[in-house]
C-alpha cells in the first residue's frame, strides 16, 4: 500500500532565481497532476520563504531523501511561459556562460510580466502611434547586389534550415531594404521574425521604418514603461506579431514560429550584457536559430572580428552590398595630422582649420553638418598645475569629468559629484587647470566660431530627459539645426540628406586603451560616424582629426577599406593568440578591502592553474583591473586563453566552486568576454 501512493509520486524538476547554478525538486501534489506542465510557474518554499520557480521536468524517482521533499504550494500559470524549445536554449545558455538557469529564465521575462497573471489590453508604444514615416520609397527597386543577397537569403528561408548569413554591406548600400525584403517573404510563409538593433532609442528611424512597412510589429524599448514591455511580450506570446523588434533582450522574445533572426550592425559591443547574465545575444541567436531550423542575417559595414573570420572559414555564408545605392559615392575622407596644427598653430585646436574651413562652405549652401567626439562634459581632468594635484573619484580610480554648465566635477562612473574648487584641495594655491576637451566644449568652441549658426549638442547628458534625443533629431531632420554635436548616440543607422559633412574631433581618442579590441573598436565607430556622410544626391566629405594619422585602423577608414582593415587585424589577434583565434574566459574579483580581494583572487587563480585542463591553454597572471577600483569596490582580473569553448565551459561547470563568490568579495565570470576595462 504504501509502495504504491510512493510509485505514483510526482517530482517536479524546479529552477529558481537564485545564484546557484541547480534544480530543485519538489513533490507535485495529487490535486496538480493534471494542471502541471513544463513552462509553468509555481510558488514553492525554498527555505523558509516562498519562492517563484520554472517547472522545466518531472520524474517519478528521486535520490534522496523524500521525506524532506516540500510540495509545490501553487501553480501560478495557466499556460505554459516558456516552450520547452525556450527551456533547452535557456539552459544551453546558462552552461554556455556559466550563469544560473534561474537567471537566465529571468532575463527572458519583462519585469511586468512575471508580476501579473492576466493578459493587458493591446497598447501601442507612443513613438509608433505617433505619425510613422510613410517612407516615399515604398517600393523601391532593389539593386543588382540587393537582389542576390535578398534571392539568398529567401531561399535559404524557404528551406527552413538552419543558416547564418554575414551581410557586410558598406554604409548607405542599403541593408536594412535587403532586410526589411526578406522578413516579407518570412511573413508570407507564416513565420515571425525578431529584429535586433543596437539601442533602439538611437535608432528610431529605423524603428518606423520596420513599422511603416509591416502590420503586426511589437516593439520591445527600453524607453517604453514597464508595462509597455510587458503588453508588447503579451502580444508576442499571444502569437499576434509578426515582427518583433528591439535591443539584445528581444531575443528571448516568445516567439512560437520563428523564421528568421535578423542582427543589425552585429558588431555592436551593446549585444553583449555586462551583468550576470552575461550573454552575447548574437551567439545566442545562433544557437537559438539552429535549435528551431531558423535563418541568422547578421549585417554591418564593420563586421566583428570574430563573424568575418567565420565567413572566411565557411561557417557563415557572406553576402556583400559594395556600393552605395543609386551608385552614390562613399564621402571623400581627409585625415588631418593634429601635431602638424599643433606645430603652426602653437596651442591646441579642437577644431582644425581644415575643418573650420570645410564647415563655412558647407554652412553656406544651407546644408548641415554633424561633428561627433565620444567624450562628454567640458574638460577631462582638472588638475592643479602648482603641486600635481589631480581631482579623483573617490569611490573609483578614475578622473572626474568638469562640467561647466553646472560648474561641477562628475565621476562618468558612478555619478558622484562636487562643485568645482576654485582653489587647489591640496595646497590651497588658486589656478585649477582644466584639460582636454569633451562635447559641452566642443560645443562651445563651434558656438564662438558660427555665432549665427543654431547648434545643438547631443549627449547622454541632454537625453536623460525623455523622448529628447528624438526631438532633437526630428528638429535635425527638418532643417532646423545647422550643426549637431554628439557622442556615439549619433554615430548610427542616421540617414539625413542635407548632411554633407562629417568631422571626427579625436578620432584615435580610445586606441591607447589597454584593450585588444581597442583598433576594432575605433575603426567600426569612425567609419560608423563617416557614413553619416554624404547619404543623399548632394554628396559628401569627412575630415577626421588624430594624433596617430598613420595608425591602420585610422588610415583604412580614409580609404573605406574594411578588408585591408581586417586583414592586419586578424594578423594581429594571430601573434597573440586573440579571439578569433582563441576563447577568453576573464574572471574579475571586486570587493571592499584591497589585500582580502588580492589574496582572493590569488587563491582561485592558483586552483584554476592546477587543473589539468589550463594546460592545454595559456592562464595570464592576475592584475588589477584597468579601473582598478569603482564605486568603493577594488578590481582584479586575469584572463585565459583557451584554443576551445568547450575547455573554457568544462573549468566553469565541473570547477564552478573554485570561482564562487565568497563574503563581501565577488567573483564575475565572463566567457568571451568584450569588455576588458
Ligand atoms: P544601410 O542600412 O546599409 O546604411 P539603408 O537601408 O538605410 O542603408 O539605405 C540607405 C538609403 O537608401 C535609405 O534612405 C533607403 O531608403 C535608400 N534605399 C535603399 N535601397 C534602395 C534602392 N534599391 N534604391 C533606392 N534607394 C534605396
Ligand atoms: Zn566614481
């Protein structure tokens, strides 16, 4: 008798958001048995606190002991959240990058939504209600490259079998037509696509333009409330979107018929989360598309490393837009030698004559220009020319950012700030000297030299107001700004025709940066800012300012060479045993007390040494991390080389107690990692 009620026990496999990377089981009470499935949320103790969990499997038997087994309190879906398709991928995701399940499962949901249990009314998100461009070219005709790469990808489509497509394209060759075409056909054949961008707030044309060409679009946006999000996912989920467009959390978008994956400018470091979970959400759309027979397009001018050498291998298939459309020229690049005006002009310019120059002519024709410099604020340090002082943080070891509208000193990492000191905090002296230069003086210095001129500055300091980065555009787009100033906010997927000219203040600004992506990164973002260039009938030149004018990674973009470019990068990343030509695992260990974290991270890095496996890799020593300490936390890291993905995952799964955080101190693991600071 009692063997039998033990026989027909149900366990169900439970995954909870919590740090460890485990499934709990708890016994499905006999009123549950019907109302259970994989996908549902219950509500079970975990410990003496009620937790939230996935059921994600069930078994009759478990090992060990049953008596201390807790039934599930209560089921809270009435169906399913997640498929079993999203619960393998979600689990492969969590090995992948040595993270929890429960937190993947986490990230997969908006916030509104784990909260409510019913369904909201459908709501559309302001900037698509709002009047949508109706983009006069509806139906354009598609050019001969276009079309081959469109014609590929379709029929790649109609075979629905796993495929991924590397659309290099230089800018303005029109990709996003290549994709808007293909998701046409995917929609046709009844499939859905999920589109992601970079920061969707900095791309709203593209936005409308992907609504103004399909019916059933649902928007995922940072911008938009919490419960936006989570009427956006609901019509996701209710299988009412066709195509589902957002930034790198749209991936776990629910989507039920999944066709096609398209990643717009896939080199965009922002794919990357840099929080636990810490998932690249193209290598992630990867593993999701061949898991449920879809098709990848990733499209750039300025692929990643790591996808160009994939196509050069054949695990990509590359498709290449060469030229402009209607055969419109690439801007005419110049690059300006800053050490030469320097030399003539004996002081520093922040804009150089060339550039001056170019910008009367082209303020003359009524036409407009965009200057981009990716630092904000007024001056980049403030030091006290007397005794050496120099204004830091103190929560982190990082100058403080003057900002002279405010008159304060910032810290760009953790916000805080001071009122700048008139006299020096140390010696008392007066004579604060603020050097270097970001956009508020940027701004300044074009307002001086074109007072008649409206010019408008555009920075994560001037958007922290809602909706302001798209008025401002909206007012750029008409004509009602003469020049605009910006950070990389307006480095992409910016498309206006009366801007005819480009100026990159300090172009070579981030390649001293103690990072092996450094010259990856500045040539995709000055060729990004360049392609701003020139969009329209009326042409289009760049000049761009640097201190290292021979440097290749400046060099190319003069000559819109991404080839040559990659080449002698790939040659680089080869010496050294970089990605794509090894994995990195990057372990970094912060925590209040210096010496503790020290002695910390001493200790794991000696146990990772000891395995067997770090043998058949290179394991780099330990050092402070570039920002050695932030917001009160010291920093640590160190780095290992591994030929493979699999060494890198058999060190974190099998060994993952070596890397556990401990007390105050906390230990992040980061597989491929893209930031090195
Ligand atoms: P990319 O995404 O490669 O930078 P876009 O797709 O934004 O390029 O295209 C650049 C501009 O060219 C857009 O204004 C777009 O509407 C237009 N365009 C795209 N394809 C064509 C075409 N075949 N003929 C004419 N104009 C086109
Ligand atoms: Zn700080």
């Amino acid at each position: 008798m009692q063997k039998d009620i033990l026989d027909s026990s149900l366990y169900a496999a439970i995954v909870i958001n919590t740090p460890l990377n485990k499934v709990f089981h708890y016994l499905v009470p006999l009123a549950m048995h019907d109302k259970i499935t994989i996908g549902k949320r219950v509500r079970v103790y975990f410990g003496k606190r009620k937790l939230i969990g996935f059921c994600v499997g069930f078994s009759n038997q478990i090992d060990y002991d049953i008596t201390k087994v807790k039934p599930i309190v209560e089921i809270i879906d009435e169906n399913p959240l997640l498929s079993s398709d999203m619960l393998a991928w979600t689990n492969w995701i969590s090995n992948y990058y040595g993270c929890a399940w429960g937190q993947v499962l986490d990230s997969a949901l908006p916030s509104a939504v784990k909260k409510r249990k019913r369904p909201l009314k459908k709501k559309l998100p302001p900037e698509l209600s709002a009047e949508i461009v109706k983009e006069k070219n509806q139906n354009l005709i598609l050019n001969l490259h276009q079309n081959t790469a469109v014609k590929s990808i379709i029929s790649a489509v109609n075979q629905q079998k796993y495929k991924t497509f590397l659309l290099h394209g230089v800018t303005g060759s029109g990709k996003t037509e290549v994709y808007i075409k293909a998701i046409e056909e995917v929609v046709k054949i009844g499939k859905q696509a999920i589109v992601l961008v970079p920061e969707i707030a900095l791309t709203p044309q593209t936005v409308k333009r992907f609504a103004s060409r399909f019916e059933n679009i649902a928007v995922m946006h940072s911008d938009l409330t919490t419960a936006q999000r989570a009427n956006e996912w609901q019509q996701v989920y209710q299988n009412n979107a066709d195509v589902i467009i957002g930034a790198r959390s749209c991936i776990f978008a629910p989507t039920s018929r999944l066709g096609i994956i398209i990643i717009d400018e896939e080199h965009e470091t922002s794919f990357k989360q840099d929080e636990a979970p810490r998932y690249h959400a193209r290598d992630c759309a990867i593993k999701r598309a061949y898991q449920e027979n879809a098709i990848v397009v990733l499209g750039s001018a300025t692929p990643s490393l790591e996808s160009f050498y994939n196509a050069q291998i054949g695990k990509y298939t590359l498709l290449e837009l060469p030229e402009r459309v209607s055969h419109r020229p690439l801007p005419k690049v110049n690059i300006i030698d800053m050490r030469e005006q320097f030399k003539q002009f004996k002081r520093m310019t922040i804009i150089s004559k060339p550039l001056e120059d170019a910008m009367h002519k082209v303020l003359m024709r009524n036409e407009q220009i965009i200057l981009f410099l990716n630092r904000r604020g007024y001056a980049t340090s403030a030091n006290c020319p007397q005794c050496g002082y120099t204004a830091k943080c103190k929560a982190c070891e990082v100058s403080l950012t003057y900002h002279k509208r405010e008159d304060k000193l910032i810290c760009h990492y953790c916000g805080f700030s001071i009122m700048a000191p008139n006299n020096c905090p140390d010696c008392f002296l007066p004579g604060i000297k603020f050097s270097g230069y970001g956009t508020q003086r940027v701004e300044e210095a074009v307002k001086m030299l074109f007072p008649d001129k409206t010019v408008t500055r555009i920075d994560s300091d001037i958007t922290i107001k809602r909706n302001r980065c798209e008025e401002i555009l909206n007012d750029f787009g008409s004509g009602n700004i003469d020049i605009l100033i910006g950070t990389q906010m307006i480095a992409k997927g910016l498309d206006f025709a009366n801007v005819t000219l480009v100026g990159v203040i300090a172009a070579d600004g981030a390649l001293h940066l103690p990072d092996f992506r450094a010259s990856e990164k500045t040539f995709s973002l000055v060729s990004q800012v360049a392609g701003r260039a020139g969009r329209g009938e009326k042409g289009g030149s760049v000049i761009v300012q640097a201190t290292l004018p021979d440097h290749y990674s400046i060099k190319c973009v003069a000559t819109h060479d991404y080839i040559s470019f990659a080449k002698n990068e790939l040659e680089t990343r080869k010496l050294f045993s970089y990605p794509p030509f090894s994995r990195l695992l990057r372990v970094v260990v912060r925590g209040p007390n210096e010496d503790k974290t020290r002695a910390f991270i001493k200790d794991i890095h000696n146990k990772i040494n000891a395995l067997d496996v770090v043998k058949r890799g290179v394991l780099l020593d330990f050092t402070p991390c570039p920002i050695a300490k932030l917001r009160t936390d010291f920093r640590f890291h160190f780095v290992f080389k591994s030929p493979g993905v699999s060494i890198i995952q058999q060190i974190i799964n099998e060994y993952s107690d070596i890397l556990k955080s401990k007390s105050d101190m906390y230990v992040a693991v980061d597989v491929d990692p893209i930031s090195m600071l």
